[in-house]
C-alpha cells in the first residue's frame, strides 16, 4: 500500500513539473511576434495573405489573436454577512469601481 501512495505522489509530482514545460512550446508565429517581426514561413505567409491562420503551425489560431495588455478592474467593496443556521450567507454586495486613467 505504501508503494502505490508513493508511486502516485511521484507520478502527480512529475505531471505538475512537465505540464508547464510542454505547454510552454510556442508557435513559429509566436516565436516572431516575441522578436518584433512577421513569420516567414511560406505557408504562414500565404495564410496571413488570405487573412487566414495556417492550420499546419496555428491550430489553435495563436496568430490571429491580439495581444493586447488585460486591464484590471481596481476599485472597493463592501459584504455585508449574516450568520444564518446553515452557515454564513453574504446579504449585500456593493461595488465601487475607481476611475480609469
């Protein structure tokens, strides 16, 4: 029993280690956009042409996507609570958003 706990311990640990290396793999069209220039591949060059994504190196379509920076939402707000036989339940909920610059 001991072997099978340790032999799931290891194999979780090294699935956690590997994933982000595998999903860290990046596209031709990513690799160029990351050095500030287009990809010259011939058959990501003639897909961009057409206004499509090359389905051979972009299946997900990485190329077409935008990479425009995420804006985070700031602001305060306020939970009211009360305690009820079943637990704590949130009563109010308000939400002030702070001006965006």
């Amino acid at each position: 029993m001991k072997l099978i706990k340790r032999l799931t311990a290891v194999t979780c640990a090294l699935a956690l280690l590997a994933g982000p290396a595998l999903a860290a793999e990046k596209t031709c069209c990513e690799k160029a956009a990351a050095e500030g220039k287009e990809c010259t591949h011939k058959c990501c060059v003639t897909a961009h042409k057409e206004g499509k994504s090359c389905e051979k190196c972009n299946k997900n379509k990485e190329d077409l996507k935008k990479d425009d920076k995420k804006k985070t939402a700031r602001g305060r707000f306020t939970l009211i609570l009360k305690k009820l036989p079943d637990g704590w339940k949130i009563v109010h909920d308000h939400t002030s958003a702070e001006e965006m610059k």
